[in-house]
C-alpha cells in the first residue's frame, strides 16, 4: 500500500505522452488492485491510450473474468481505433459482454476530457494535450464528480463500436 490507501506505486506525474500512458497504465492497475467492479475511459478517439499493450491486455484480461466487472468506453468516434489499435479491437471481442463502447452526441462530444475513473476513488486525466499535462488522483470526491459528469453524457450517449462488422 502506498501513503494514499491504494495497492501500488504512487500516482504519476503526468508532463508527456509517456507519462500519460504510464498514468493510464497506473489508473488501470490501480482500480483493478482495489477491487474495482467498473472503470470508464473517456476519449474522443483514444488515439493516445495504451490500449494496444500486451501485458496491459493480459491485467485486463484477468479482471474482466471476474464476476460484475465492466470497462465503458465513451468517445466522439472510433474512427482510428481499429488502425491505431488493432490488437485491442481484436482482444476486446472476446469481452463484448463486458466491455461497453458509446458514442458521445454531437452537440455533448466536443467536450469529452480525456479521462480514466473508476468507481471508487482513482481518476487520471488529460488537462493538455499539446503539452501533455494531466494529473492523477486518488480522492473519491474528485472522481465522484467525473462520474457524476460523464454519467450526464453516457445517458444521452449511443452504442458505438460494434465488436463485428456486417457485410455481405
């Protein structure tokens, strides 16, 4: 445990695209360490996410087969996801039972932070996306209020996403 209460290394300092991967890597680990039942990332694309990481997907993996657990995935679009990420979009059909994808409305879209909460007290987020500023946060008043926020949006919110796609 470290001086927060939470399983783990200490939250990252977020001041580059790397650092904002590890930080995603950490939030992620983190909810999974302390039990969390669901995480919500929110991204207008995820371009930047770490998603396509093996040893992250297997962490993912592991805590998607336990029992309630729930990864919700809000964007503007996916557009990039499946060419920017292709071992997650294959990985995640796999897990469509448990791994939701909603697309923002337009008029909600273009205010989507970029975002990782949990249902407890872990949040990281995306302040700047030029200078790669963000920070992270282990206090459940912070993340109750990105959940109650994106709550707003996910009920207004479409599926988006699908696991497969038709054709003939």
């Amino acid at each position: 445990m470290n001086q927060q209460g939470t399983p783990g290394p200490a939250a990252p300092v977020i001041d580059s695209r790397e650092a904002w991967q590890a930080a995603v890597a950490w939030g992620l680990d983190a909810a999974m360490a302390r039990g969390a039942r669901q995480i919500t990332c929110v991204d207008p694309g995820f371009e930047h996410w770490p998603l396509d990481d093996p040893a992250l997907l297997q962490r993912l993996r592991a805590w998607l087969r336990l029992p309630l657990r729930r990864l919700v995935l809000l964007a503007r679009h996916y557009d990039e996801v499946p060419r920017r990420l292709p071992r997650f979009t294959a990985w995640r059909r796999d897990f469509a039972h448990a791994i939701e994808a909603w697309q923002a409305p337009q008029e909600l879209s273009q205010d989507l932070p970029m975002l990782l909460v949990d249902d407890g007290p872990i949040s990281v987020q995306l302040i700047d996306d030029v200078r790669w500023r963000g920070r992270t946060a282990v206090d459940q008043r912070t993340a109750t209020l990105w959940r109650e926020r994106i709550d707003v949006v996910l009920q207004r919110s479409e599926p988006g996403f699908s696991v497969s796609t038709l054709g003939l």
